[in-house]
C-alpha cells in the first residue's frame, strides 16, 4: 500500500500557516505568516511554538508546583519563583525581578509611561495584561470563579485575594508585633507604621501617606471626588470599600460572621469591633476622663460630651445632638405613630427599651444597689453618676473655667453661668440662681 508523503506545503495549510516573502530583508530572510493573527517570523522564530498560543496546548511542567506553560522560556522564568533568584535590579528602587521583560514593566512605574489605552474609555495603563484586565470591566467578563461559593473575578489575582475570606490564611506576619496579613503588599504598607515612612506627601495639605493609595483616596478630600455610585439610591463614596459595604444594605448580604455567637455582619470592621463585645477589650481610651471604648467612633462621639459639639441638627426643632444616631432617635418625638406610649401616666418615648426602663419608676423596683450606701436606682447608669460621690471622681470639665462635676447633666447646668447667666431671681430677697429647682429649694427659707 503506497503511503502518501504530505508537502511542507500541505502542512503547512493544516495548520493555517503559509509561506510568504514579507518585508524581505536585505539578507534575503524568509518570514513565516500566522492567517489567525497575522503574525510573522522568521525561519528561526519556531511558528510551530507559536501556533500553541491559539491552542490551550502547555507541554512544559513545573516539577515543583505542577503549572504548566506554553512555552520552555517561560517555564524557566517561573523556575525563579522557587529559588528566589531576582537578577534584574532597578535602578531607581531596591525592587528586583526574575527576569529582563518584568524589570521592563517596572520601570513604567518611574517613568510615568503608559503605551497601552482602552478605547472605550482613554484610561491608560503600563502594561498590557492590565489593559486586558480593564477591558473586561466594559465586556463584564468573569472567568476566574471562586469554587466555594461561586463568586467570579476579573483577573486570577482578585480571586487569589478573595479566598483567603475563606481560608482566613494570613501567611505574612509581622515580626516586630505579630500581626498577621493575607496579603504581602498589606504588611509592607504595615511596616510603615514602625519605621514611621511615609513617602507619599499630599501637595495640597502636607499631610503624608504610607501607600500610594492611600494618597490617592485622601486626594478625594480636596477635589470632592465620589467615583463610586450605588445604581439603586445614587449615594456616592470616595472609598471603593465603603461603597460594598453600603451595597450591602440594599442586599442584605452580611458575609462575616462572629464565631462566638452566629452574629452576622456588613463589614470585617463591624465584626471586629462585636469580637470586642466577647473579649471585653477596651483599646481607645479619653484623655480626658479615662473611659473606654471598643471603637475608635464610640470614641469620637463622646469626646463631643467633654467639648460640648453637636453637630447633627433636627431641622423640625433645630436640637443639636452629639450623634446621628441620637439624632435619628430624635426625630421619632416628630412622628407620633412611631412613639412607645405608657399606659399608666401618658408618656411616650422614642424607643421601647426607654419605654421599658421608664416602666421600672411604677413597679419601684430598683435593681441597681450601691454597695457603699445601699441606696437603689433604677438605670445602671444612675447607679454609675451615684458612685462618683463615693469616689471623688469629677470627669467632666468646663472649658471655661476648668470645674469639674459628677455628671453630664450638672456640667450642663453648670454651663449656663456662662452663656445665660442666672435667670431665676428670688422675688423676696433678689438672689438668682441657674436653674428653677435650686430657686424652689431656696425658697423653702422665706417660707419657714
């Protein structure tokens, strides 16, 4: 049986690779055309490797990791990994690379350059691979998909990122305090904080950052720039991880979950400050009275008590409040369906539990028992201004005159000297006092 020889020719067509003289050098080279891309090489350029960038064919193996290439070079390139050999130095940073083309990539980042732009939107990037991980923005592509819970990503780097949400790996720890990170860019951003390095310097303001991102976000102060949109509300967010949060609200979706009691949570921040609730730890402490709080926000809010700021304003009665959250509270008094009423005496509270606790005052129960005095109260915190006058302890200060009281309230009381004065006289002897119970006492003199 005679066995037909195929022509280079007709291997040539198998494979769609055909044999042209295209911009002949003066050699006289002769180059090789790729029809699916229109590629071209010369004799020596192997089109045959070529053709496996079209195929998902990858012969070389990494003995060590088991990944696999389309190419021997590349395969060599990735041996680096393994042994940590980063020959090509830049000369500009103490960043080293494997490899020649990577040193290349990195030195965009000094010079500013970005040769590759997406046409749909002018944005320009250093590499191609990060033009193509762009692109895919516009097209809605998704291929790296997350197996435990079927969430996809744009590139393989955003999935790496995201599964260790579920791993809780945290393989970078540092050395100086023990505190360990997911990722490794985290911990260098973290060792920042010990060196006190901050190379990023805002040109507006001065202030100065550790990471370039940080910058970038901080920029947004200044040029009140908010690039993330929710679709279903229209609120707007400088910081990319305040907007999923946010969204979040209208999902309902709360992914981190306390180990302790099943609690769920919005954030990771959230639910870190909840773990504080199981382990009692207190880190943000007020200078000026001592107290502690589990949050740096707790903190903040009531350090309003000790300036006297309240900058969140009811636009029905113009009350100030020292929080948002009292000043949603607030606005329920202006909404009489939403009001908690007691059925013995009439009043009505904003909030059941104020409710429940006011409820207390009718039955004279009083569960909160001072142990110097053996006197009673009904609210814990009652029970907490009380103890004060056992102890000695004055944590609120006037600004004004640096006297200290017991309370909250009679620092407020005592405020009035400074901005109303004394507007209760008595009518007998013409002594004036700052608020209407001291003159009622007072009064008691004249009555005898």
């Amino acid at each position: 049986m005679e066995v037909k020889e195929e022509s280079q020719a007709e291997v040539d067509e198998k494979h769609q690779i055909v044999k042209i003289n295209h911009n002949v050098s003066p050699k006289g080279t002769l180059r090789t055309e790729d029809i699916k891309c229109e590629n071209s090489f010369s004799e020596d350029e192997r089109p045959a490797d070529h053709k496996r960038t079209h195929s998902e064919e990858k012969p070389y193996t990494c003995q060590q990791c088991g990944k696999s290439f389309t190419f021997q070079s590349n395969l060599i390139q990735h041996k680096k990994t393994h042994s940590g050999e980063k020959p090509q130095a830049c000369l500009h940073c103490d960043k080293s690379f494997p490899d020649r083309s990577q040193l290349k990539e990195h030195m965009k980042t000094h010079t500013g350059e970005k040769p590759y732009t997406c046409h749909l939107c002018g944005k320009s990037f250093g590499t191609k691979p990060y033009l193509k991980a762009h692109m895919r923005i516009h097209t809605g592509e998704k291929p790296h998909v997350c197996h435990p819970c079927g969430k996809s990503f744009i590139t393989a780097a955003a999935l790496k990122k995201h599964t260790i949400t579920h791993t809780g790996e945290k393989p970078y720890t540092c050395q100086q305090c023990g505190k360990s990170f997911g990722r490794k860019v985290n911990l260098k951003a973290h060792m920042m904080i010990h060196t006190g390095e901050k190379r990023h310097v805002c040109h507006q303001c001065g202030k100065s950052f550790t990471t370039a991102g940080n910058l970038k976000v901080h920029a947004r102060i200044h040029t009140g720039e908010k690039p993330y949109t929710c679709h279903l509300c229209r609120k707007s967010f400088s910081i990319e991880s305040n907007f999923k949060v946010h969204a979040r609200i209208h999902t309902g979706e709360k992914p981190f979950v306390c180990q302790e009691c099943g609690k769920n949570f919005k954030s990771a921040s959230e639910l870190m400050i909840h773990m504080r609730s199981h382990t009692g730890e207190k880190p943000y402490t007020c200078h000026q009275c001592g107290k502690s709080f589990s949050a740096e926000s707790y903190l903040k809010i009531h350090a309003r008590i000790h300036t006297g700021e309240k900058p969140f304003t009811c636009h029905v009665c113009e009350k100030f409040f020292i929080s948002q959250s009292n000043l949603i509270i607030h606005m329920k008094v202006h909404k009489a369906e939403e009001l908690h009423m007691c059925l013995q005496c009439g009043k009505c509270f904003s909030m059941k539990r104020h409710l429940k606790k006011h409820m207390i005052t009718h039955s004279e129960k009083k569960p909160h028992a001072c142990s110097k005095c053996e006197k009673s109260f009904v609210d814990k915190r009652e029970l907490e201004t009380h103890m004060r006058r056992h102890t000695g302890e004055k944590p609120y200060i006037c600004l004004q005159c640096e006297k200290s009281y017991i309370s909250e309230k009679t620092l407020k009381t005592h405020m009035k000297v400074h901005t109303e004065g004394k507007p209760f006289t008595c009518q007998h002897c013409g002594k004036s006092f700052t608020v209407k119970g001291t003159l009622n006492t007072h009064m008691r003199i004249h009555t005898r």
